[in-house]
C-alpha cells in the first residue's frame, strides 16, 4: 500500500506590499491565529482550480488561471503530513468579503513585512520563504 496525504491550497493575495490575512475562528485548527486564504484539494482537481475555488468561497473573490503563480511547497509533518502548494495573485474580480463569518472572525489587510505575532508558524515560515525567494521547504514544527 502506498502512503498517501492531504494536499492544500495556500492563497499570498497581494495589494502591493500588503497580504491578506484571515483569523481562523470556530474551526478546531489554529483558532485565533492568522493565516491564508486556504483549502484542500478536491478529488480530480488541479492546484489553480482549487485555489480559485477557495478564494470564491472564503473571500468572494474570482481569480482565473493566468492571476494565480504557484510559489512554494512544503511538506508539512506535525501532526500529520500534507503537501501545502502556495500561490501568488495581484489581480482579481469583486470586493474582499468574508464569505465565511462563522469560521474566520477577521480578514484584513497586513504590511508583508508586519505580519501579525499570531500567526500561524507554517504560514509565516511560507510568507518569509516567498519574500526571500525559497520555493521548497519542510516543517516539521
């Protein structure tokens, strides 16, 4: 039997020297910490399609393809292993909305370089990674 693990789609929207965060609320995963907009592959979906999914779900956003350029990836084992794809956009359709109030209790705006103390260790690690030009890392915790 071949192992196998969860893979996830990690959104870096930028507004210049901004990113946008999202505090994770209710969800039972790094409730109270920042993070990205964010999901897990579905079954028989590419990376861009499942990141344009997320960021319609969580942010009310439409993205297409040719906005989104894949980043990094890391393999994450902490609690479990999963790959984590990370991607890039500066361009997109709608306004920023919290579509998911009841799972993220804040989304907003920070300098890349200010992100807040709260946040998540791995999505830090990744955001410090994209800034200096990493694009494949390991986290073990």
């Amino acid at each position: 039997m071949r192992f196998s693990f969860l893979s996830a789609v990690h959104l870096l929207l930028l507004d210049g020297d901004q990113i946008l965060l999202s505090r994770r609320f209710n969800t039972g995963f790094a409730d109270g910490q920042y993070g990205l907009v964010a999901g897990h592959l579905d079954g028989g979906e590419s990376v861009r399609a499942a990141m344009i999914r997320e960021a319609a779900e969580e942010a009310g956003i439409g993205l297409s393809p040719d906005d989104l350029t894949v980043v990094g990836v890391m393999h994450r084992a902490v609690k479990s292993e999963r790959i984590d794809f990370f991607l890039t956009a500066q361009a997109w359709k709608g306004a920023v909305t919290n579509c998911e109030p009841d799972r993220c209790d804040d989304l907003r705006w920070f300098p890349l370089t200010q992100l807040p103390q709260n946040t998540i260790p791995y999505v830090k690690r990744a955001i410090d990674n994209y800034r200096q030009g990493i694009w494949f890392d390991e986290f073990t915790g």
